[in-house]
C-alpha cells in the first residue's frame, strides 16, 4: 500500500456549546490538518507514471481546504443568538456556521469527507489543536 502525507495549518476560534468548563468560551488554535491518501497501486503511464497523485493537486487542495477556516470563528449553527451573531457579521468579523459542534474528533471526520469527495481515497486525516493533542479519523 502506498500512502502519501501532506498538511496544513490555519488559525481560527471556536468554542464548545453545553460544555462544562473552559472550552464554553471562545478561544482559539492553531489547527494542523494532516492527510493521508492512499493506493494499492501507482499509476501506469502518462504524466503521473510512477505516482499515486500529484503532490502539487493534493498540497493545493489541503490548503484551500485549511485555509477556508483561516482567521475566522467556527461556531456549531444555532449555538450562538441571532442578534450577537448578526453584530459580529454586521461588525465585519468572519463567522463560520458548521452542522457539527467544532471539536478536533469532528474536524477530522469533516475534512476526510471534503478530500474524499475531491476524488482522493483518503487512508486518514489527522487534526492537531495543540502541538500535543491530535485526533484521528480513519475508514
């Protein structure tokens, strides 16, 4: 099995709704995305003879994705009033509404699917939101 690895990094602030303790209030990280694609076999001829994809295709891809959540805050829809919402729109701050509370566990669930529906066959993706803590999604 071949797998290649590639990663991005993008800074941004989340918070976790019905939480006890201190991730309940905004603050934010330096996310690490790291993903792995893989292939029983490399490609026979042309361009990508020799390869499973093209690094640039992957690389490019990984940070369009990364860099979407840049400098901005990540909130789970409804977890926030409409009014304060509206402020921080009305304010210019850039708000990200996700279907899902914003943990590392569901980030790395979310961007294995925004790769594979890229057409990648995803071995793994990993997000780190600490240079210590990482959490891992795997098929």
């Amino acid at each position: 099995m071949y797998i290649l690895r590639t990663e991005h990094s993008f800074d941004s602030a989340h918070f976790l709704p019905n939480y006890e303790g201190k991730c309940s209030n905004i603050h934010g990280h330096r996310w690490r995305v790291v993903v792995e694609v893989k292939s029983k076999d490399l490609v026979d001829g042309g361009q990508l003879d020799g390869m499973v994809v093209d690094f640039g295709d992957l690389k490019d891809d990984v940070k369009e994705m990364a860099d979407f959540y840049d400098h901005c805050l990540i909130i789970m829809k409804g977890s926030m009033r409409k009014e304060t919402l509206d402020f921080m729109v009305g304010d210019g701050f850039k708000v990200i509404e996700v279907d899902f509370r914003p943990t590392a566990e569901k980030f790395a669930w979310h961007f294995f699917k925004l790769m594979e529906k890229k057409g990648y066959r995803v071995h793994k993706v990993e997000v780190y939101e600490t240079p210590t803590n990482c959490a891992v999604y795997v098929e």
